[in-house]
C-alpha cells in the first residue's frame, strides 16, 4: 500500500499581504540588501517556513514583492498630451516614496545588487511603456514635436523626479507644474 502525499495546505491572501507589506517596508526604509527572509519573518510576523513554501528564496520574494506592486499601475487613456507627462511624474514619485524607497533608488544608483537593479529597472521598463508608446503615436500624428527622443524625454522625466528627492525637495502639484513649464516647451509643436 503506498502513502498518499499529503495536500499542500490552501495559500491565504492576508499572509501573503503581510510578507510583501513587510518586505516594501524594509526595501522602502534600508534598501534591498536589508532585505532577507529573516528579516520579513521577523516584521511580518510570518514564520520563516511558511515564507519559505511561498518563495524559494530571497530574490523570488523581491521578485514577488515588486512586481505585485507594479501591477497595480495602469496608464490611463485619455489624457492630453500635457497630462500624460504630468501622470508620469506624479507616478515616478508616487513611486519611488510609496513602493521603492528612496534607499533603494541610492542601492541601484551604486548597483550595490545587481538582480536587483535589473528587477526594477525591468518594472521601470514596463510602468513607463504605454507613456512611451502614446508619445511616440502622438509624434507620428503630430501632436507633439516629432523630433522629441521618447527614450531621452523619459529619462528626463524620471531623472528630474530622482534628483528632487535625493536633494530633499517636494514633488508636489506646484512642483510638476513647474516640472511641465520647464519642459514642455520642447514637446510641444
């Protein structure tokens, strides 16, 4: 008579909630080194085998952790030329204080792990897609300059949104608006 293998027990919502809730927290606050599945154990208050039946190990956990937060971004449709720009910055910032953390913006400028910088400059990549891809039909359509470079017009985007918040400056709606008198000079036809 062989054994049956037991059945896995059923995952519950509210303990993977407390693991990411626990890992954002402490990627936002000592950046993605601090990050470990001790570390999320002991701030979540989930045992470090539950954590492990979940995750393999500390990169799947980031892994997981990031990408359920940036999923719940979507460009929105719509919007005016001028108001997608604005959506961008608000979301950059939104961003980096809500999710990521300013320690883990200064982690990846230093590249202090590697797997890391690349897991989020890949979520980078994807949240700023739709942005890139409506610039560029606005271009072709003309209504924005067509000889703007999409890539350079997010890197200054995004760029302008680091530097304010690593000199300790607000990101506010006056702040964007100024972001947008600055630029939008260059975008417009």
């Amino acid at each position: 008579m062989t054994e049956a293998t037991p059945a896995r027990p059923p995952r519950h919502p509210d303990v993977d909630a407390r693991i990411f809730e626990a890992a954002l927290h402490i990627l936002r606050g000592r950046g993605p080194l601090a990050v470990s599945i001790e570390s999320v154990a002991a701030a979540s208050g989930v045992a470090k085998t539950t954590i492990y039946r979940r995750f393999e190990n500390r990169e799947s956990l980031l892994t997981a952790a990031i990408s359920t937060a940036a999923t719940s971004v979507s460009f929105p449709e719509g919007l005016t030329a001028k108001d997608s720009l604005r959506w961008v910055l608000r979301h950059a910032s939104d961003t980096i204080e809500n999710v990521v953390g300013r320690g883990t913006v200064a982690a990846i400028i230093m590249n202090e792990d590697p797997q890391f910088t690349q897991l989020l400059l890949g979520m980078i990549r994807g949240s700023t897609k739709a942005l890139r891809d409506d610039l560029r039909e606005r271009a072709i359509a003309g209504e924005i300059n067509r000889d703007v470079d999409i890539e350079l017009a997010m890197s200054i985007l995004l760029g302008v949104v680091v530097a304010e918040l690593i000199r300790g400056r607000a990101t506010d709606e006056a702040w964007v608006d100024s972001v947008l008198t600055l630029l939008w000079p260059a975008f417009s036809v």
